[in-house]
C-alpha cells in the first residue's frame, strides 16, 4: 500500500470505479481519457458476472498501460526474470505471451529445476511490464507493473501451493481455472529496470519435433514482429475461449484499445532491439499440447539455462 506521504495533496493518475450501481440493464466496461485533467478513469457497473479478482485487476492493468502508451512506453503482458547460472554467467529473460501461453508455468519450471542449475532468480515481473527505450546504444530496460502473481494452481507443482498458503488467497479451488494470487516480487525490484537480455515469445501451440529445438532466435524485426503481433495461442482453460486463438500484440489490457499507437511503438522497440544486441525470438513452452504441459515448459528451461550459460 502507498504511504501517506506519496499520496497526500497529490492528483490521482488513474481513478477506477468498479462495481457502481446505476441504470443499465447490461455490463458497461469503458474507460475514458481526461485529457483536460491528465487523468486515465475506468468504469465498470454492478453485476454479480464481474464478481471477480481478475476483473478488478484487468481493467487497472489497462488503465496503467494505456498511461504507459501515451509516455511513450511499450506494455508486455509477460514474465520477466534474472537468472544468475552456477557458472557465474546471468541473463535478463523476458517471456511474452497471452493467458495461458507459459509465462507463469516458465518460471514455475526455473524454480522448479533451480537446485541443479541456478545461483539465483530474481522475478522482475510476472504478468505485465513496460520497455523503455535508453540513449547511446544501450539495451531497452524493463520494468513491472504490479509484484503479485495471478497464477493457476493447476499449473504449479502439487504441493508448493500449499507451502505459499500462508500468503496467498485462493480463488474458487474448487472450480476450473483455479487460481492463487501471491507476492512474487518487491516493489524495489519492479521499478529498478533491468536492461533485456532476451526477448522470447512463448509459443503454446507448436511441438518441439526431434532434433530441434525448443527456443528459435529471429534474424530482424521485420521477422519477428508479425509472431510478437498477431499474439497466437493454443487456448487451455484459462479463459473461455477455446483452440487456437490470436489476441493482438497477445495483450488485451492497452494495446489492444491503441492499436495504431502501439504499432508505431512496436516498430520503433524491435528495431531498437536488434540494433542493441537483444536476442529476439521465440519459445515452445509446448502448454497448449496435451500430455506435456509439465514436461514441456521444463525442457525448454533447461535449454534456456544452456544458452545463458554459454553468453
């Protein structure tokens, strides 16, 4: 929660009201840009269908991004971690991708296998970020919006739920899509940027076939902004939707709403990457395939941990 001092005689930048009676019949989500008094205000009215965490946290994510766009920053619905090997090498990974695409269930995995192959992780972020841009060269920094995690506890491992239960709310165990929200990172971590080492799509929907390989780099931007934008992913339960599905630039919370804004931001940030020495490309964390949502996201960690250790 913000101290008193950080919010006392100041103006609000986002102003969100949610779950306000009024004398519509159906669902009303809109925001609306106070340009006038530099204020972004979302709107949700009453009904028992909006009765949810995730509704509460979406439309403040949007607000945020939306903000972030008009500054001039690029919004990733994504995960973000340090990850110092035991080799001493270290990397900034930043993994992008819709609900349910692997971002969570990517870092489950390094946690997971950390004891055979990590010194240390740090989560910068593990649903939502922004880039920005540096001077002289340097790799774009990024940064996290919020230190929680929205995560599906059918996705962590049996057990270490219950280790977390002491500060984590559980949201309808008993239901499908399940969920846990937990602390996964500081505040002091979410705002320090990090400087992106790689930059990898995760891909849900193809299957890593014999003899290649589960992370593939792009040659230019031109190559991998058409992937980053069309946000394709295998649907698994995370939402209602089902099969494959597309979600532009795989963030509906901001960059779906601007999208002309955030195409000239996208081409602007991959260019940018490719002329910093970002690695940009794409990994299959294989969730969307049946029969390997565990294995999957695990042996594309430890063919990640192969690459940093050889940066």
């Amino acid at each position: 929660m913000a101290k008193e001092d950080d919010y006392r005689g100041k103006k609000p930048d986002i102003i969100y009201v949610f779950g306000a009676k009024d004398d519509y019949d159906k669902i009303r989500t809109i925001f609306y840009d106070d340009v006038k008094n530099g204020i972004m205000l979302g709107y949700v009215n009453y009904d028992e269908a909006i009765d949810y965490f995730g509704y509460m946290k979406k439309m403040t994510l949007t607000l945020h991004n939306l903000i972030m766009i008009k500054k001039g920053y690029l919004p990733i619905h994504g995960a973000m971690v340090n990850i110092i090997m035991k080799n001493g090498k270290s990397a900034n990974v930043l993994i992008m991708g819709d609900s349910g695409a692997g971002k969570s269930e990517s870092l489950e995995a390094f946690r997971s296998l950390s004891e055979d192959y990590i010194s240390d992780m740090t989560i910068i972020f593990d649903d939502m970020g922004s880039i920005k841009l540096r001077r002289n060269g340097q790799k774009p920094k990024a940064y996290g919006t919020e230190i929680g995690a929205f995560v599906r506890l059918d996705d962590l491992d049996q057990g270490y739920a219950f280790k977390e239960i002491d500060r984590s709310i559980f949201m309808n165990p008993d239901k499908t899509n399940a969920r846990l929200v937990m602390p996964v990172a500081t505040y002091k971590d979410i705002l320090k940027g990090y400087p992106i080492d790689l930059f990898l799509y995760a891909n849900n929907y193809d299957d890593v076939a014999e003899n290649t390989k589960a992370i593939e780099y792009f040659n230019s931007a031109e190559e991998a902004i058409p992937i980053f934008r069309d946000g394709a992913r295998m649907a698994k339960g995370t939402t209602s939707e089902k099969g494959l599905v597309k979600s532009y630039f795989a963030n509906p919370f901001g960059p779906y709403q601007k999208m002309s804004e955030t195409d000239k931001l996208i081409d602007l940030y991959f260019n940018e990457f490719f002329k910093t020495g970002v690695k940009v490309g794409q990994i299959k964390t294989c969730l969307g395939i049946q029969g390997k949502e565990k294995d999957g996201p695990k042996q594309a960690a430890i063919e990640l941990f192969e690459i940093i250790k050889e940066l």
